[in-house]
C-alpha cells in the first residue's frame, strides 16, 4: 500500500504507461515514503493481473512472490548497512549474508555505500531474460549511495538499456547523484505531504501532538512517526528548555546530560532550534518548533541576527566533524558556551 499523501503521484504516474521511462528517479525529501512508494510501484509493474490504476492485485502468483521477496524478475540495491538494519534484501542475498556469518565474517562495519559488486551482481539480472517474459525491475535505494565506481559501472547500462527492464531510483538527495545519471532518468519529484493529510495520518497512528512533531520533522510524516517513538524524546525536551532559557542556558548541565547521546542528533536539535530564531528574526515564523514560539521570540529579541548566522555557522562546521567527534561532553560544553554567550 502506499501512503495517502501519495494518490494523486500514483495517478499522475500510470498516465505514462504505454511509454514507461526505463529508468525513473523518485526524488524529494527524506521521510515522505518514497522507498515504500517505488516498491508498489514495483509490484504493479510485475502482477500479472494488474488493476485498472496500475494498482497490483495482490493476488497473482507475482504478487505472492514480491511480498515473500523472491520474485525472479525483481532486484533491491541498497547500501549493506541499511539491508541489515530494515531487511530489505532479496532472498538470495540473504542466503550470501547468512552463508558469510556462518563463515563468521561478520565483524566487519557494513557498508553505506551502494558498491561495483551489487552493481555488478545486478547486470547479471538484467543480462538474462525475463523468468516471467514480462517487464523486470530494479529498486535501487537511496541513489545517492552509490559510490563513483558503482555509479560508473550504472551507468552504461542506464544508456543503453535491455530492454523491459524498469529501474526505479530513490533519492532524497539528488544534489549527490552525478549528473551523467541523473540525465539519463526520467525525474519525478515527489509532492510533499499536505499538512492535514500528514497530521490525520499520524493521529490515526497513535501519535499525540500531531502537528507539532509534524512541523519539527520539516513536514514529513515518517520522521515524525520516528521522533514519536523517540526515546530520547525527553532529553530532546529538557535540551529545548535549556536553549529556551538563552543567557540562562546551563551548558556545563547540558554536557553532562548528553554526553552519551549521539552528537549529530544533538548538533540536529541545536540546528533546528538556531534555524528557528533566525526565521523567527527574519519572517517572525519558526519552522520546526512552532510549540516554542513565545520562547523563540522572546530569545530571538536578545541578540542580533548576524550573531546567530555566526553561530549557526559553528554548528555546521561542527556537523562536518561529527562522526570523529574528540569528546562529546566537550563539544557540547561549548557548543552551549557559545550558545549561551550570544545573549551576552
Ligand atoms: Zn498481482
């Protein structure tokens, strides 16, 4: 199924069929469920008893065996880390992964990167024939893991493709795909999610504070379900009071109590929030924490817009050097310091 904000993506889509471009990209931003949207669109090219939109029927012997994720004539690409992580494998590769941890060969930190081995792995599939003698798909997810190598050795077949086979690009960012690849698909941006769709979906999940955690996700519903579900939810909430507080903000607290949380997601939080005051300076609206908005004004009126452009600048360079961080306790102790001192 795909997701309600999607309909009308769907329709819009099936008006192609007859001349189906051999290589679509699927782009827009994170967390709106294009990966779950190019999987229908996947399963719809492959049912053999396909519905009047394009919708597969769920039923055919096709469809059994796309939701069991062995259809013969269907491959996923994604980077090792993630197929770890959300089992999206294809059965066959799963039968590789297990045959590589018998052999005790998993201490090794998989990959993020889409390789030349998968690619090359996948121009075996599209060398041989359709099992089903109709169109053969490739879900490959998210483009921009591709490496350079992989990229290069895509993208021959992407200028001349066998034909009947389909590939369905996911991206959420483009801006990292090369252009020599982008120019050979068919670009398709996917519509972002009306807020009122998004907010009545996540209520009919469960999610209290809908629109709040709507707006924090940037207007994505799934990064919302994900912050919902957040456990350190409360953290986040404590940290916000603490920025809130402006020259009042604690850092030497704010380095004790998030010294073992992940620094990018602290350096995100930090990020929205600097965004926030600056909107909330510059078009007297924030974007993510719409629910701090008193605090934000009443912050945002203590000191001077060049100031936090200064200071959202430290953060992004700090964001460059997250993932090698030297301590975190330190780098948020300063962080905060100089969070704090801009009030001064
Ligand atoms: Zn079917």
């Amino acid at each position: 199924m795909i997701y309600p904000w999607q309909a009308d993506d769907w329709n819009r889509l099936q008006q192609l069929r007859g001349h189906w471009p051999h290589a679509l990209l699927l782009h827009g931003q994170a967390g709106i469920g294009k990966l779950r949207f190019a999987q229908h669109l996947a399963q719809g090219l492959l049912c053999e008893a396909q519905q009047a939109n394009g919708e597969p029927c769920g039923a055919c012997v096709a469809c059994n065996w796309f939701a069991q994720g062995n259809h013969p004539d269907y491959r996923i690409i994604v980077p090792e880390a993630l197929a770890a992580e959300a089992g999206l494998n294809n059965a066959a590769d799963e039968k590789a992964d297990k045959a590589d941890a018998d052999e005790g060969k998993k201490t090794r930190t998989p990959s993020k990167e889409i390789k030349i081995e998968q690619i090359r792995g996948l121009l075996d599939f599209v060398g041989v024939g359709s099992h089903r003698g109709g169109a053969r798909v490739v879900v490959l997810y998210p483009a921009e893991a591709l490496n350079i190598a992989a990229a290069n050795a895509l993208l021959k077949t992407l200028e001349e493709p066998p034909a009947g086979v389909v590939f369905l690009m996911v991206s959420a960012r483009i801006d990292r795909l090369l252009p020599t690849i982008i120019s050979r698909c068919r670009q398709w941006p996917m519509t972002m999610p009306a807020p009122d769709v998004a907010t009545r979906w996540l209520a009919a999940q469960g999610v209290a504070e809908a629109s709040a955690l709507l707006a924090e996700a940037g207007g994505a519903p799934l990064t919302a379900l994900a912050l919902a579900s957040d456990e350190n939810r409360a953290l986040r909430d404590w940290t916000l009071k603490q920025l809130a507080a402006g020259p009042d903000c604690d850092a030497f607290a704010c380095g004790e109590a998030l010294q073992k949380l992940p620094v990018p997601l602290v350096l995100g939080w930090l990020q929205r929030w600097m965004y926030d005051l600056l909107a909330q300076r510059t078009a007297g609206a924030p974007r993510y924490f719409p629910q701090a908005s008193a605090a934000l004004t009443r912050c945002a009126s203590q000191a001077d817009a060049s100031a936090f452009a200064r200071f959202m600048r430290t953060v992004t360079r700090q964001r460059a050097v997250e993932n090698h961080p030297l301590n975190a306790r330190l780098v948020f102790e300063e962080l905060f310091i100089g969070y704090r001192d801009l009030f001064a």
